[in-house]
C-alpha cells in the first residue's frame, strides 16, 4: 500500500491515465496521525535527547543486580523506562518513513534512532547474563520478596528458559554492536521495493492506463476481468524479475544473518532460533507442515470448483482471489461506511474485553 502513497510520478499527464496520487494531495482523514505519539518532532527530539544522556545510567547496576530485591527493581524498572521511551521513538520514525520513503529528514531519523537502539542494547547487554549467574532459587526469592519484582516474574522464567543461548557480558555485547548491520540486506530491500522500483503502467477494465503499485495490484486481483488480473500480475512481478539477481543477493545476506544470530546463539538452525523466541518447539513446526501436506485433497477440490464455475481450462495464481458471487462484486465501501462495518462487528470483542 506504501506506494499507493508516494511512488513518485513520471506518466503522461491525460485524462484516460490514472496516476498514483502524492501524498500532499491526500486528504488528512486518510494519513496517519503522528501527533497522537509526538505533537512535533520537536517533542521526539527531546524524548531522544533523554535516552542519548541516560545511557550512562546503566553502568551504577552493572555488579549489583543480585545484591538486593531493590537493586533489581531499580534497573528493571529503569531499563523498562529506556524502552518504553525508546519503542515510541522508533514507532514514531518508522511511520513517519514509511509515509514517503523519499523524504531526506525521516530516513535520517530513522538512521539515528536505529543508533541509539543498538547503544542501548550494548550498554543493557550485561543485564541478562549477569541475571543468570545468580543462582535460580536466589533469583526466585528476590523475585517474590517485593511485589513489584512479580511482574517481571514471567520474563525472568522466560529468559532462564533460554539460558544456554545466553552469552557471557562481553559476547551479548558484540552482538549487539552487531544488531545495527544485520537488518541491512532488509532495509534495502524495503527501501528499494517500496520507494526506488517502479511498477509499469496497466490498462484497468476500462482501458485506462493506471500507474501500478502494491496497493493497486491487490486490488486488482479481485477484479472480474480475467486480461486485467493476468496484464496486472505479469505488469507486478515484470520489475522483480527484472532485479533478480539483486534481489537474490540480498535475500542471501538476510538469510546469511540469520544464521550468524543462530549459531552465535548456540541454536541448531536459524529456524529453531526464530521459533525459540516464542517458546515454540520445532517439532511442533514440522507437524503443522506435514498436516498441511497430509490434507491438501481439501484445496485441491476448492481450486477444481472455482476452476469449473468460472470456466477456465487452467487457474492461475491471478485466479484464486476473484469472487465467485458476481453479483456482490459491484458493491463499493466508501471508506467511512466501511470503517462503521468494521466498529460494528467488533463490538461483541469489547464486551467479552
């Protein structure tokens, strides 16, 4: 949807052509609205500031942790403080961003957040490993003798769950140096898909020719026009096979840095590390695979029925989206009534809230 909003524009100016509209000329109600975290950037600013000059504050806990219930409260609820601070700093960045990709001063700002994001998690990487060399039943008790430690009570077991992939202080560090290279291969791959490529032109059911994007080839799919879909899909994927060895490139070096992580880690796979973080096993991985593998007749039979009414010889991927209730299609949501649709059925959630 990202391009939808600020792909830039180098069509011919007609009216049988529809350009994908700059994000200026979109109307407020429609843009998210950042001051519902920051009021200015003025205000990020400062918040940043705040994180930049405590940094230096960790260093009073470093030793200490398992002196005294006191001790540990003070930098939990200190570290929690850094990164409740932070996780707004970075919310604020990354939309501000992704709302136009070609704007100078929010890709700089993003840049410096991601920063001070790895400067807090090497100046906070003694805290785990230091935690763990306490003894568990010590650590349990200090954890109950007050009851504000209780709240942490989760995280605690959850990092002694993970205890053999946790380093020693001077290992975590580096790999938190480390944390501001690794997301690169992804951070260009976002940055090059959603604001550098450009999407040909297609001509919609109506023959005109519409710049496409993401958000429009998506909406395409649904379309009732059978040449749409397939002029769409083949116009969508034309650039990423044009940049394949680019893009295959990168998606190297992203899965090259997911298994430093991993075997950094002590895990047996990048897969095992990724599940690891959500307390999920592997086997339970491979059993969902193999089920989904051992009952596919389901799927096979919805693709032979939606072949058979909308009377093709061959379904393609360009296929599976159209409905197969024509007369709903027609149907269009204008944005306010569609958000009302949306409230209204989730109100039975808020009262079980």
């Amino acid at each position: 949807m990202r391009n939808l909003i600020h792909q830039e524009m180098f069509c011919s100016e007609t009216d049988e052509m529809v350009s994908l509209p700059a994000r200026e000329d979109i109307e407020e109600i429609y843009k998210w609205n950042l001051a519902d975290i920051y009021n200015s950037a003025e205000d990020w600013e400062n918040d940043f500031n705040s994180v930049k000059d405590n940094l230096g504050n960790y260093k009073k806990f470093i030793g200490k942790l398992g002196q005294s219930a006191e001790q540990l409260l003070n930098c939990l609820k200190f570290d929690d403080e850094m990164g409740i601070k932070l996780e707004r700093l970075y919310l604020y960045t990354m939309l501000a961003k992704d709302s136009d990709l070609r704007v100078g001063k929010f890709q700089s700002m993003d840049e410096r957040i991601k920063s001070l994001y790895s400067q807090v998690s090497t100046v906070s990487s003694f805290i785990k490993p230091e935690l763990l060399k306490i003894p568990d039943q010590k650590l349990n008790e200090l954890i109950s003798s007050i009851e504000e430690l209780k709240l942490y009570k989760h995280s605690i077991e959850d990092l002694l769950r993970r205890k053999s992939h946790t380093l020693s202080k001077e290992e975590e560090e580096i790999l938190a140096l480390a944390g501001e290279l690794t997301p690169t291969s992804y951070n260009v791959f976002s940055m090059f898909t959603n604001a550098d490529m450009k999407f040909p032109l297609v001509k919609d059911e109506t023959g005109k020719e519409n710049q496409l994007s993401h958000g429009r080839f998506y909406a395409a799919m649904y379309s009732a026009d059978r040449d749409y879909r397939e002029r769409s899909f083949r116009s969508y994927f034309k650039p990423f096979v044009d940049y394949s060895n680019t893009l295959s490139v990168l998606f190297s070096a992203s899965l090259k840095s997911n298994i430093f992580e991993a075997k950094a880690r002590k895990y047996n796979s990048a897969r095992e590390a990724a599940l690891d973080r959500n307390n999920i096993p592997v086997s339970v991985y491979d059993n969902l695979v193999k089920t989904v593998n051992d009952n596919l007749s389901p799927m096979y039979r919805w693709a032979a029925l939606k072949k058979k009414i909308l009377n093709l010889k061959e379904l393609h991927p360009y296929d599976v989206y159209v409905t197969l209730f024509p007369a709903a299609f027609d149907r269009k949501y204008p944005y306010e009534e569609a958000k009302k649709i949306v409230f209204e059925a989730l109100k039975p959630l808020v009262k079980i809230i």
